[in-house]
C-alpha cells in the first residue's frame, strides 16, 4: 500500500470531527491513539453477531469467538516474531503486564538483596509495581540516570549491574522525551550479568519494527490502545521457558486445569496468565489494529513520523521563548517543550480552544520533571495521520498563546 495520507485519514472518522471553532488536531497519541474504521466496524460486528464467551461453550457463538481471539493471539505473535503463541499473554494493558511480571517472576527469581535495574525517564507503570516489589521482598531499586539531552547514561550501565542485579525493566522510548533507547545493547549487557529484561514498549510498538527475537528480551509489554486498538486490551510477550517457570498471577476460571477443594491444578501457557473473562472483543479490535498498521508498513509509518517530527521540532524550536525537553538525536515523534513564563496548563487550555489537542502536566513521570526542575510540559506526541499543515496550526498556536500571555 502507498503511503496516501488523505486516503489514510479517511480511515479516522474523528479527525473529520470539528471542535469549537474548526477541525480537530490531535497531537495526543503518546496517550491513546485514534481507531480506524476497520476496528471500530470489527468491534461492532463481533458485538453484533458473535458475542459469546470463550474457551467454555461448545455452540457455534463460542467457537466462532475462540477462534478470532486465538487468531488475534497469532497476529501479535507474527507481529513482534515470537517463536511462539504461547508466548503471548494477553493483559488489559502495558500496567497490567508490568504488574503481572512484579508479581509473578517477582515472586520466585527476586530474594532479600537482590538488586533490580529501571531508568529515571520511566513512565510510573514501570516504577511503581518494582518499588512494590523491592518493598515485598527487601530487595533494592537502582537507577539508570538521565542527562540534559534527555538520553540515559548508559556509559554508568557496567557499574549498575552488578551480579546481584535480577531484572533491567527499562522503556523502549520515553512518554516524555521521545528519547529511543538503545535496548538491543542494554539487554546485551544485561544478559551477560546474568539478568533478565522487560521492555516497556508502550511507546515503542507503535512507531517502529519491533522483533523480539532480534531483541532477545526476556518480555516485552504494550498496549492497545497505543497502537490503534481497542482500550482494555494489551499484551505482554515473555520467553517461554520463562513464563513457564512463573506462577499465575491471577486465580479464577480458565487458568486452571482441574480443581477440588485440595488443590488445583494450574491451565498451561498463555492461559495459565488469562484468570477470568478476556477483554476477547478486544483482542479481535487489536488484531485489526495491528492488520491495519502492517498494511501501510511499520517502516513506512517509521518513516513517516520521522520527517513529521523533524519539521515539526525545527518549527516549533524557533519560537523565542520555547524550550524543548528530549533532545537526543534518537527520537520518536515526541516533543515535549515549555513556553517561557506560561504555565503549560494555560497554554494547553488555550490551544485546546483553538482545537488542538494536545497533553499538559508531567506524563506520569515525576522523576523526569524532578531532574529538569519542571512541574510539566506541554506534550505534542506526532502519528502517521498527522500533517505538516496540522504542525503549522501549532505553531500558530503557540504564537497566540505568547501573544495573549506575553
Ligand atoms: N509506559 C509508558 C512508556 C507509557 O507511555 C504508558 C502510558 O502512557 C504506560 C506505560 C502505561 O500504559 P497503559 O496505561 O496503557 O497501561
């Protein structure tokens, strides 16, 4: 498929929508991403005709919905190259993931000491569950710094691990500052002290190639509803031989082979991680999502983004008085930036009347506004369906917000 963006934005019928005085921009999807319509109409059709829960009934309604969520499991499985659908778990989001692995590799591969290895542009989804955890087992919480381009100092990465560190669990690109980071070498490295990795790719899978394999990391977590899919749904890979080790998380109908009063005998991989009933329509919405996204080509919408950000971070940095935070010359289509003397909620209010959406506070990363002695940003984070003309309408914005605060 070419790359044709009006054609492209013919498949979001929101952006068609007009705000208070004209068409609406949206520049938050670092937050959620917009639906195209092949899975809003998927989601339809399944509530429509096929909605029946899964894996228990043997009528027609029930096979029909197995069969879309376990078709849906094999696309995210061919998605991201895992050697196999058991290795996707299917979650409600990256938080979920995340919590799943605190909790479940948490509970047999972390001991008192043990050392566990996060970043300070993480995003709280991949702070909070380890400082649970380090609390739980008595084990302690370090930390990769960050420095004023917005890019980790990896060059302090050798002294961190160290052989009692057990687990690296460090973002594939910052919420914040755009910033990608280099997780081939991390996990490299992380692996030849002898620890595992998770990758928080809610920012990542969206934006570029991802290949698990290639990657060699231990899990890799995502959303979604970041990808063009459905809320409610997410995904966590993790090695097999790994999973298998881990205990479930959650207990209830589907993870369970047999059970009497005495003992229960656990279901095996992925469903031994699927306690209750699965968001299954939306495992079929984020398959359609991510069938969407391989039909334009991740590489072209890498490419895409790319030459959007760059025009969009060389128009909006010569506005005098703004400053951008996340400077590294690896960025996803992120930028975050200040107006000089304007609180960034002020200036989120104003663009918003002006139809623009965009994201004001600290993006869940406290620790990040702590290092740049920031109480937030103003957030514009770019997709495939934005365009150059929407840029302009920004900075247009931005001059307006100067001129009304100034
Ligand atoms: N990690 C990062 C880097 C994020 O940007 C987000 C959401 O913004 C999350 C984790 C949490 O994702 P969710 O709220 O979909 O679970």
């Amino acid at each position: 498929m070419d790359f044709d963006i009006n054609k492209i934005r013919e498949d979001f019928p929101i952006l068609k929508q007009n705000l208070y005085s004209g068409q609406l921009v949206y520049f938050d999807n670092g937050a959620t991403t917009q639906k195209p319509n092949s899975v809003i109409n998927i989601i339809n059709e399944y509530y429509s005709k096929y909605n029946s829960n899964i894996h228990r009934g043997v009528h027609y309604l029930s096979e029909k919905m197995t069969q879309a969520y376990e078709t849906a499991r094999k696309t995210v499985k061919t998605f991201i190259n895992a050697n196999s659908d058991t290795e996707i778990i299917f979650t409600s989001g990256t938080t979920e993931s995340i919590n799943l692995v605190a909790f479940s590799f948490g509970e047999i591969f972390i001991n008192e000491g043990d050392e566990i290895l996060i970043s300070e542009m993480e995003h709280h989804s991949n702070i909070v569950p380890w400082q649970m955890l380090c609390e739980r087992k008595k084990a302690k919480l370090k930390v990769i710094k960050l420095n004023h381009f917005g890019e980790l100092l990896l060059g302090e990465l050798d002294e961190l691990l160290t052989d009692k560190t057990k687990l690296v669990a460090i973002t594939h690109v910052s919420n914040t500052l755009g910033t990608i980071n280099p997780i081939k070498d991390i996990i490299k490295k992380a692996h030849a002290k002898g620890a595992y990795v998770l990758i928080d790719g809610a920012q990542g899978i969206q934006h570029q190639k991802v290949d698990v394999k290639d990657l060699d990391c231990d899990f890799y977590a995502f959303s979604g509803h970041k990808i063009y899919g459905p809320t409610g749904i997410g995904i966590l890979y993790g090695k097999e031989e790994l999973l298998n080790k881990m205990p479930p998380y959650k207990g209830g109908g589907d993870m369970i082979k047999s059970v009497t009063i005495e003992k229960t005998v656990y279901n095996e991989l992925p469903f031994k991680f699927e306690a209750g009933t699965s968001n299954f329509v939306g495992a079929v919405g984020l398959d359609h999502a991510i069938r969407y996204v391989q039909n334009i080509g991740i590489d072209k919408i890498a490419e895409y983004e790319s030459d959007l950000a760059t025009y969009a971070t060389d128009a909006i940095s010569r506005i005098e008085g703004v400053k951008i935070f996340g400077q590294s010359p690896n960025k996803s289509s992120i930028i975050s930036f200040n107006i000089e003397n304007i609180h960034h909620f002020d200036a989120g209010m104003v663009l918003d009347k002006m139809n623009i959406a965009v994201r004001t506070g600290t993006h869940c990363t406290e620790p990040i506004m702590k290092f740049f002695g920031i109480d937030g940003t103003i957030r514009a984070s770019l997709s495939f369906y934005n365009t150059k003309q929407e840029v302009d309408k920004l900075v247009e914005g931005i001059k307006k917000v100067k001129e009304l605060f100034g």
